[in-house]
C-alpha cells in the first residue's frame, strides 16, 4: 500500500485535489432481486449511488474524509444486463469564495461475481438463492478525479488508462489501483506558463499536461472547435452576444459530457473578458430550483428537462447543442440584440475558412500504427486549430470594442459612455448599450484603464493600419482625414453612413501631419482591419516543447518517491544544461519545475535559488506568493545559511519587507457626468480631462482664463454644460463635412477639415472657409471646387477691417502671402473677429514649429483655435471675442517675445519630438540610447529598423521608430523608479539602470522585459559594454556603493566582481582593456578584474578642491580625458601621457552648470543649463577636440539638457527636464 509522500508547509498542491469512487452501495446488492436482471423484468434497476472510496492527499480513508460532499449526483446507477461503453463527463465545481475546482468522472461496468463479491477491500458472502447467479449482472461504477486545473482531455486519458486496469483486476484490487492511480497524480507538478509540456506515461498511453500560453491567457485543454460543429457561425454569434448582454443561459444535450466542454469553448472565446456570474455547466435534476435565480448565470441541463424548464422558467435563453436551436422559455421573445454588423460579417467569414476535420488532413498519409505517434499528430492539428479559433474570436472582440480607448481617461479612470454610444452606428446602438451596463465590460474597462497589455490590448495594437498604429498612440484621430473620406465615399454604395461624433483630447498630440511621407515600398502591414474580409489573421503557433516526467516506482514508500524526485531535478539539470543560454524561456519553465520538485524534497534553499533565477530569465513566472510561505518556513540554520548567500540574501528581503497589507490601488471606473457645482481652477482642470476635451494643464489654464473673464474665477455649471455642447456640436459639423473628391485631391491625405466658415463673398468667389491643419481654403458653391487661399507657412500678414458697402460697414478679412501680390480678401460679418484670432494663431503655430523644428506647436495651435470657437459659441456677448484672444497664446508669444532662434542653432536642429505627448504635463527625459536596425529573419520589417528609446521618470520607457520619429511602441513600465543609463547588448537586448538598484532587460523583439538582474544593492549608475568577436558579449555596471559586476550578456552570469574603494560610482568606460570609474573625488583606472593601475584624484594641485566629478570623456586619438564637475561652467582636458600634469580649463560662456557631456567623432557634445538671451535654457557646447575650442553654441530646450545621445555619429539626440520634456534631433557637422 502506498505511503503518504512527505509535504512541506510550503508545497503547492499538484495536479489532483481529490478522487474518489462511487457505485452503488452495498445494502442495494444483498439480494438477487436486485441484482440481476432476469428474464421478463422491463428496463434496468436504479441503485442510489454512494461514495464508497475517496483519496485526499495525504490520502485518508472514507471515514476520515469530507470532500466527498462536493460530489454531483446526477441520477441514478443503473445494472445492466450486458456490458456498456465506458463513458465520461466533465464538472466545475465552484466554491462560496469564487474559485473553480474541475473534475473529470470516468463510469464504467464491473460484473458481478457468483457467491461474493468484493467492495470497499472487504468481502461479502451473500446467498444468491438455489440456483441463483448474478452471471449477466453489470453494475456501474464510476472514479471521479478533481483538480485545480481544467485538464479535461488529459484526465480523461489518465482515466481511460486506470479503466483497462480496473476492468480486469479482482475486486479487491479496486482500491490500491485507484490509490496508486491518484497518487501519480499527486506528485505531477503543474507546469508554469509558457512553452513546455509535460508528458507523464500512464500506460499505455501518453498523457500530456500542456500549460497555459502565459500568465494572462486561461488553461486550454479541450477541443474549441466542438461549437463550431454543433452551430451555424450566426447561432455562435448569437450565444456570444446572450454571453456579453449577460443573459440567463441554459445549455441542454443528451450528453452530459458535451454540456461543459461545450460552455467552457464560450468561455475561452470571450478571453480576456471573462464572465462573471454563476457557471454551473451540469445541473442534476435535483437541483432544476436553481434556474429560477433572477440574475444572470450559465447553466446547463439534461435534454429529458427541456420541456420542464421551458414552461416553467421566465426570462431563459434555451440553447439546444444536440440541433444548434436556440430558443425562449414560455415562447417569451427575450431582448438580445444582434452583434455590429461589419463584425458578425467578418467572423463569419473566418469561421467558413477554418478547416474543422482532421480526417481531411489525414486523407493523404498512411495510418500511423503507433497509438501515441497518432495521438500526437491530432494533438498538434488540434493545437493549430484552437490556436487559430482564439485568434478569430480575439479579432471578434477587437473589431467590437476597438473604439472604447478612444473615450476613456485614464488619469481620472473616466470613460465617456455617451460620447461613444454616439459613435455607433445606429443598428448597433441597441447592443452597446445592453454591453456596457454588463460587469464583464466593467471589468474589461478596469483593464484598459490599467493599461493592461493583455491578450486583447496585444491584438489591438498588432491589427492597427498605419495610420491609426502612429496616430493612436498619442490620441485618438479626432477628425477624418482626406483618406478617410476618400474611403468612406467608395464605401457609401455598400455600407449605411455612420454619424460620428467623437471628442478631441490632446490635439497636440497629433502624429506629426507634416513629415515626409514615410517608403512604403520598405514596409508592408502583415495585419488585416478589423473590417477586413480576409480569413483568419495568419499567426503562426508558437513554438512548443515537452518534458517528460521520470516513471513512478512501485511499492510507492517514502524511499521510491524521493527516488522519483531525485530522477525529476536530474532530468531537469540535464535538460538545462543541454539548453543554449539564448533559450531562456524555456529555461525559466526548468527553473520553475526544478524549484517546485526541490519543494516536495524538503531542500528549500535549493528551491529558493532555482525561483530566483526565474529573475534573470522570465520573471513573469516568478511565483511571488509561493516564495514567501517558502521564506516564512525556514528553520533558524537554512535562515542563516541563507542570510549568507548574496543570491538570496536580497531576495529574502524583498519578501520579507513586503507589506503584508498593502493598500489596494482605486480601480474603479467612473461614467462621465457633466458637473452639478461651481468649479474653482483645480476642479475645472479635472473635468476638462475627463470629458476626454483636452489633457494637456496649461491649455486649460488658459480656457479657464477666456471662460471666467470679467468674472469670479470660478466656473458656474451652466457655463461648463454650454462650453462642452458647443465643443461637441463643432465635432458633429466636421464629422459631417463631405469634401467632393476633385477638392480631396487637391490636399494632403493626413489633412482634416477643422473648420468651416459660413457662406461667404470674397474675392475669389462665394463659398465656405475651411480650415485644416496646414491650410486654408475656399470650398466654392455652385459647382462645388477648390481655390487655395494659402498655407500657413506662407503668410505674411493678417488683418481685420472694415469695407463699406452703400452705407453699410462690413467686418473684412485680409490675408497677405509671401508669395502672392494679390490680397485675399473675405466679407465675414459676424465671423470675421474670430476667423482673425484663429488664423493669426494658426500662422504663429507654424512660425513657431518651422523656427523650432517642433510640428507640435501647430498641433497646439489648432487646440487653441478650437477652443476659441468653443468659447465665443459658449459666451455669446460683446466681450466673448476679447474671451478668446486669452487663447491666442502662441500669436501673443510672437508679438511680446519676438525671439529669434540662433542661426547656429536653426541650421544644426532638424527635428523635435514630444515622447510625454498624451500626458497631461510634460516629464523629464532621464536617459535616450539609439539602436542601430537590424533585418533579422525572424522580425518584421517594422521591427527592424532604427529605434530611439526614451526613459522618462517612475521608469517609464517610450520607443520611437528612428526612421520616421514616430512611436513604435507606447509607454511600457520596467520598475517604478528613475532610470539611469541604457545599453544594448548582442543587438536583441536592452539593458536598462534604475533607481532601484535592479537592471531590467527588454527583448527588442517582443518589446517585453521578463528579465531582471538583482545582484546590486545600490542605484545604478552605468553600463558599458564590450562586445567580443566569437564569445558572448561582456557588460559592465557600476552602482553608486562602488560595486563593479561583470556579466555575460548571453547567460546572464556574474562573472566578475569587484569593489571601488572610495565607492560612490557615477560612471564607467570601457578603454584600451581597462575600465575608467568615475567616483565623486577620483577617476580610477582598474584592469579587468579590479586591480587599479592610475588614478586621478581631486587635490591640491587641482584649484576647484570644493568641487565633485560630474562625468568625463576618452579621446583615445588625441590622448585626451575630458571631464566635468558638478556645479562648474567648466570642461577640463587632461593629457592621457600623464594624468599627473594640471589640466587646460576651457570656460563655457554664459553656462551655469553642465549635467552631461558624450564623445561624437572629433567633438565633444556637453549638455548644461544657460542663459540664452537674459534666460536659463537648456544649451549644449559642440567642442572641437583636437583645438579645443567652443565650435558651436546651441539653444536646444526651454528647460536644462539632461542626456545626450548619439545616433550612429550623424545625429545627437538631447532630452529636456520636466519643464519641457521634448527630444531634439541635431545633425553631426
């Protein structure tokens, strides 16, 4: 008999929570009136089944047990007169607190013996009777497994093989199989997230226990295409659509078996929505009260209650899987609406391409004669199959719910209900507001406001068109552009006109409208629209790999389990060690087995290394909690052995200073609502942001301003209500606007009509004034054409007057060109003060961005035009136009502060970029690192080219596709601290320093960082790379305690440490086989392994003895260290020949204090804060390095530089403090 294996305190259970036997119980079978089934007796006899076995780790007897009251009766056990197919079903067994547990129950026929028979391993002698013989008897018997996780298909095989035992066993047998069975269970750890499989031989079949994709996706391990062969795709969309509204749902089959697998494939189409009400897939028809719950819920039941429950239920959606009907109870038409159409139309299509039969893919190959070989084969078409039904569904929920990001606030956590709704069409209206009252979609909306990366957000982001990948990062497309227009006219003959009306936070923001148009030949989208026709998106399926777990050995003593274990972590070592360090996913699963199984040894410290390693190769799968209970059960000398261990004295740490509880961050969602109560400043500023019209703070200073002119400063709610329906009335008369398309052709395809004027005389003809971002023109009535007026850039001057006309006095506008003699001249009565504010500040926007390099200021520039429009419509009095000239910022800049920008400065600035675009003030850019493109097979095109990354503060990191300046990849978290320094090793990582004293690791591939090294216990403070020609790349970094470690960039290994003696490391540089440290009162010059050689200290000899090191420079041509100090206007250069000499002190004019200097060719590029024309601003120094001198002088932020980068020694990118927050691009002379 099996012993009960060791458990540690802090072992995880494993696969089986539980299994039990049922059968009929014993008392039922004394007598052979009802045990056989004799001649002449109609239909079999019922027995009331009873528990009569159940095994619990650590494996009590039935009378010491409880679980068995979680068992499902779901009718009675028939004898039979002959034997029977053994059958399955499937449970989900859910707990007050929410939690599922599954079970898989197995029922099968035993014969009853002559003369005894066996039960529970005791024997029973009963008389049969003179001549009385239970030969032709079967009674039925069933093993129940429960579990944790939904292994459906595997526990079904697991049983399946106990069976071929238990059929042919003697009686009291019965027991030890099904013990032996459910401890093999007990000791097969669950496998982690990822890639690996685990393979356990159940004899004689192979049993597969797959893992979940990845923390967030659910557990799949059933058959998904199993409703798309009991329903038509419109009957599966209809299902989805009673899932989403919510509906009382009832499942009904003849076969228990298909009622929960069927009802868990629609909870796996709905992922990464999940349902939130009852799920109770299998009702006994005891428990047929249950469906009488008003409130949602998905239940299902035996066909044979169908017309029970259909009378006398209310409210029901009746689905029939064994016709594909779906019904009403009591013939009542419940309210489910019809999924969006263009989405239904297309998943429709998907679905009709999916090939469903796995017998068509085995039609030319030979029948396998090995049993797993062709059970692996259908596993594998099985997996490519559920793979691409989770990719249609996936692109089902996106092509619904794309939009909802478009309305949603995310400082505020605020979604605007409203204005969405207003954006469907309006035979979808009925859906999306049944959907959006649903606590599935509460839920959803929480993740998108936490900005979760999720399966839907991942889907999201991959099927964007180009357009909308740039512009939707930043914002929202808040109009529609000429290709826009130009689509939805060729679209009109097919498709019904929606009306659009949508806010407009952060125009600013806007993408930048005005780059060259990017080579589309060098990029071709893989991805198809959500309105695409076109089949399943082609996702190739990831990569899987097996693990095969050793044998069990029996008699299972303690000795023969621990046996098991010892062959577990040595299959386990081997595998690793046979694995290349690049695969460290997949070393992160052995990682994670291997911790797991060292667990269930006892050897703890062993565990807590294999999890901390989990740092250094996926961290997702760190099993945080697991760690914990594991660091509490220490004894008092694994305690100590541990403390003295570097590996896991942090991380004992770290689990021991977590807070035990930590407050829960306010995750709810609030609707929009227009405000009920005076407003001061602050309030103002907040509701603005959440009503998604603006984000940006000193825009809405400056509205707040124009709104409370000549009043209290304070905003009454009346005044708000009329400013927002003004705004939003602007938005419905552009959407509307319809361009004829010899005027679309005329114009730029990311061009948007903002505004139109009323129909007026001019001098070029009667028309209507329109607007865009780049510029003006008539749109000319009659025969609709197009007269340009001008572009912004090529205005000269603007000005309202007055014409006379009889003894008229009419408003008039006057715009001059640089180009034209001839005057355009408009009659816009009542417009023309208005149109004067917004074209003079639209014409400031473009001075400002064509002398800054910066197309933000005309973003900015057009917020502030609307925003006027919106104020003059919202006051309507005399004073209203003075109201909007406090809009007028940029034009009042132009004339107050006619700031010329340096010539220097124009000539080598080429581009500015705004990484804190979307946020509501502007953050500090900590560290910038260009990295070269790289065509790698395996990549996108896209993926491969340049990119610039941006770390701003509280660890966020942006990246830019350096070809174009436009973001590649929105902002993604890696810590919560500041980020010090970046580096990229062997072209697919990205190192990254923080604050925090960990370096997170980014994969530029998947733009995801999984990996973390934890070896230092300050901040860092550099990174520096060598790069060898054959073996891995070696990176160093440097914390401030002075810690040096080297690493190998491929394994992630230490394999090098030492100590700075002063400590206080700021810097590193690799030069000439030695490393330079920077401290605050020393450069030192050490060899590999830490031994000094030189150092350059601050001393007598040097005058500014008050003063630290800030950073420095080699110039290994010229023999030449640069360096800075902290606080000085000054460079000093020292001879490499000999650091003893004083250094040449080279005085930067009009400098307060330098903050960064980098190493361009022959220059010296330094980053400080200046006084430019009676200012601080930020300023950078190009210094010739062979003269030595100051070549140019640049003004390059509004606020202090505070990083500068190189990019391939042709541009030097500089980032600004939080004042500004920009990124400026400069060309290298």
């Amino acid at each position: 008999m099996a012993e009960a294996a060791p458990h540690h305190p802090a072992l995880p259970s494993g696969l089986l929570e539980l299994c039990a036997l049922l059968g009929a119980p014993r008392d039922s079978l004394r007598g052979p009136e009802q045990v056989a089934q004799r001649k002449g007796v109609k239909g079999p006899s019922s027995l009331d089944p009873e528990v009569l076995s159940v095994f619990v780790p650590p494996f009590v007897t039935k009378e010491d047990s409880q679980p068995a009251a979680n068992c499902m009766t779901l009718g009675g056990l028939c004898v039979a007169s002959e034997p029977r197919e053994d059958c399955v079903h499937f449970l989900v067994l859910t707990d007050v607190c929410g939690n599922r547990t599954y079970g898989v129950v197995a029922q099968y026929y035993r014969p009853l013996h002559d003369e005894y028979f066996f039960y529970n391993g005791k024997t029973h002698w009963e008389a049969l009777g003179p001549g009385g013989s239970a030969a032709g008897c079967f009674v039925p018997f069933a093993v129940c497994v429960v579990s944790r996780f939904p292994y459906y298909n595997a526990l079904k095989d697991c049983l399946s093989c106990l069976l071929t035992h238990l059929k042919f066993c003697k009686d009291f047998e019965v027991d030890n199989h099904i013990k032996d069975f459910a401890v093999k269970l007990s000791l097969i750890p669950s496998p982690p997230p990822g890639p690996l499989h685990l393979i356990f031989n159940m004899k004689p079949l192979q049993i597969v226990f797959p893992s979940r994709a990845d923390p967030e996706s659910p557990l799949i391990d059933l058959d998904l295409h199993l409703p798309l062969l009991c329903f038509r795709p419109e009957k599966v969309l209809q299902i989805l659509t009673c899932l989403l509204t919510e509906q009382r749902i009832v499942f009904f089959s003849s076969s228990w078996a298909l009622l929960t697998l069927v009802a868990e494939c629609f909870m796996a189409y709905l992922h990464p929505l999940q349902w939130q009400h009852t799920f109770v897939p299998i009702l006994s028809g005891q428990m047929l009260d249950f469906l009488m719950a008003p409130t949602s819920f998905l239940m299902g039941c035996h066909l044979d209650h169908f017309e029970e429950v259909s009378k006398e239920a209310d409210g029901l959606i009746l689905i029939n899987i064994d016709n594909g009907n779906i019904t009403y109870s009591n013939d009542e038409e419940v309210d489910v609406p019809d999924i969006p159409l263009l989405a239904a139309q297309t998943f429709i299509q998907r679905v009709q391409s999916l090939q469903l039969h796995h017998e068509l893919d085995l039609a030319h190959l030979c029948t396998s004669t090995d049993v797993n070989e062709g059970r692996a084969s259908r596993r594998a078409w099985q997996q490519r199959l559920n793979g691409q039904i989770q990719q249609l569904t996936l692109q089902l929920l996106v092509s619904i719910f794309r939009e909802v990001k478009n309305h949603l606030n995310y400082e505020h956590r605020v979604f605007n209900s409203e204005e969405f709704l207003k954006t469907r069409a309006l035979g979808d209206q009925q859906f999306y507001k049944q959907v959006l009252d649903t606590y599935m979609f509460h839920a959803f909306l929480k993740a998108r406001l936490s900005r979760r990366m999720d399966a839907f957000a991942q889907m999201d982001l991959h099927t964007q068109s180009e357009e909308d990948r740039i512009n939707g990062m930043l914002l929202s497309p808040r109009r529609p552009t000429i290709e826009k227009m130009a689509s939805r006219k060729s679209l009109a003959p097919h498709a019904a006109h929606r009306r659009m009306v949508v806010s407009m936070p952060n125009l600013h923001d806007i993408a930048v409208p005005e780059l060259p148009p990017r080579n589309s030949s060098l990029r071709k989208i893989q991805t198809a629209e959500c309105g695409s026709s076109r089949a399943v998106l082609d996702v190739p399926p990831k990569s899987t790999y097996t693990f095969k777990i050793p044998e069990i050995h029996f008699p299972l003593v303690a000795q023969c389990v621990q046996a098991f274990y010892a062959d577990c972590v040595a299959q386990l070592s081997k595998a690793m060690g046979s694995l290349a360090p690049e695969n460290s996913v997949l070393l992160a699963r052995y990682f994670y087995l291997r911790g797991l199984v060292q667990l269930m040894q006892g050897q703890l410290l062993g565990a807590l290394l294999d999890f901390q390693s989990l740092y250094k190769t996926d961290v997702r799968v760190f099993p945080a909690d697991l760690v914990q209970t594991t660091v509490e059960s220490l004894s008092t000398p694994e305690r100590t052995q541990a403390e003295c261990m570097p590996e896991l004295r942090r991380l004992i740490s770290e689990v021991m200073d977590r807070p035990v509880d930590a407050p829960k961050a306010d995750d709810r969602v609030k609707n929009f609502e227009l405000p009920r109560k005076h407003m001061q400043l602050d309030d103002f500023v907040k509701r603005v942001q959440e009503s998604g019209i603006v984000k940006d703070s000193g825009v809405i200073h400056r509205l707040f301003e124009a709104l409370t002119v000549g009043h209290q400063k304070q905003i009454d709610p009346e005044t708000f209500k009329d400013f927002y329906n003004c705004w939003k009335e602007a938005e419905a008369e552009a959407q509307e606007v319809s361009l004829p398309l010899s005027v679309m052709e005329q114009l730029d395809k990311n061009e948007c009509v903002y505004k139109l004027s009323r129909s007026v005389k001019t001098n070029r003809g009667v028309g209507k004034i329109a607007m865009t971002q780049k510029r003006l023109f008539l749109l000319t009535e009659g025969r609709p054409g197009y007269v340009e007026i001008s572009t912004f850039r090529n205005i000269e001057d603007v000005r309202s007057t007055m014409a006379t006309f009889l003894l008229l006095r009419i408003p008039m506008l006057k715009i001059k060109m640089a180009s034209k003699k001839e005057v355009f001249e408009a009659n816009l009565k009542t417009e023309c003060d208005l149109w004067h504010l917004m074209v003079k500040e639209m014409w400031a926007g473009r001075k400002l961005a064509d002398d800054h390099k910066d197309p933000q200021y005309v973003q900015q520039a057009l917020t502030h035009v609307l925003l006027m429009d919106a104020v003059v419509g919202t006051l309507q009095s005399p004073g209203a136009i003075y109201a909007a000239s406090k809009l007028s910022y940029f034009d009042r800049m132009k004339n107050e502060m006619p700031m010329a920008v340096p010539k220097t400065t124009s000539e080598t600035l080429k581009h500015k970029i705004n990484p804190s675009a979307g946020e509501t003030a502007p953050r500090a850019v900590d560290a910038l690192l260009y990295t070269p493109g790289h065509l790698d097979p395996a990549e996108k095109v896209e993926d491969a080219h340049p990119k610039l990354w941006c770390a701003l503060d509280e660890g966020k990191v942006i990246v830019f596709d350096a070809s174009s300046w436009t973001i590649h990849q929105h902002c993604f978290r890696v810590g919560t601290s500041r980020l010090n320094c970046m580096v990229m090793a062997e072209q697919s990582q990205v190192w990254v320093g923080s604050e925090d004293s960990v370096i997170y690791i980014i994969n530029v591939h998947s733009m995801s960082c999984n990996k973390q090294l934890t070896d230092h216990r300050s901040s860092i403070t550099g990174l520096a790379v060598q790069d060898g020609v054959q073996a891995p790349s070696t990176v160093y970094s440097c914390s401030a305690d002075g810690t040096v470690l080297a690493w190998n960039a491929s394994s992630l290994r230490v394999t090098g440490r030492f100590q700075v003696p002063s400590g206080g490391l700021l810097a590193i540089r690799l030069h000439d086989g030695r490393l330079w440290c920077c401290t605050g009162d020393s450069i030192l010059v050490v060899n590999m392994n830490g031994s000094p050689c030189q150092e350059l200290k601050i001393d007598g000899s040097f005058k500014e003895t008050g003063t630290s090191f800030l950073g420095f420079q080699l110039m290994p041509e010229q023999e030449q260290l640069w360096v800075a100090c902290a606080g000085y206007p000054d460079v000093y250069v020292w001879s490499l020949q000999d650091l003893a000499q004083p250094p040449q002190r080279i005085h930067l004019q009009d400098c307060s204090e330098i903050n960064c200097m980098i190493r361009v060719k022959k220059q010296i590029w330094v980053g400080t804060t200046g006084l430019s024309q009676g200012r601080l601003k930020g300023k950078i120094y190009v210094m010739d390095a062979e003269r030595r001198t100051v070549e140019k002088e640049l003004v390059a932020h509004a606020d202090t530089v505070k990083t500068l980068c190189s990019a391939e020694d042709r541009y030097v990118l500089s980032g600004a403090g939080r004042e500004e927050g920009k990124i400026a691009i400069w060309k290298v002379e």
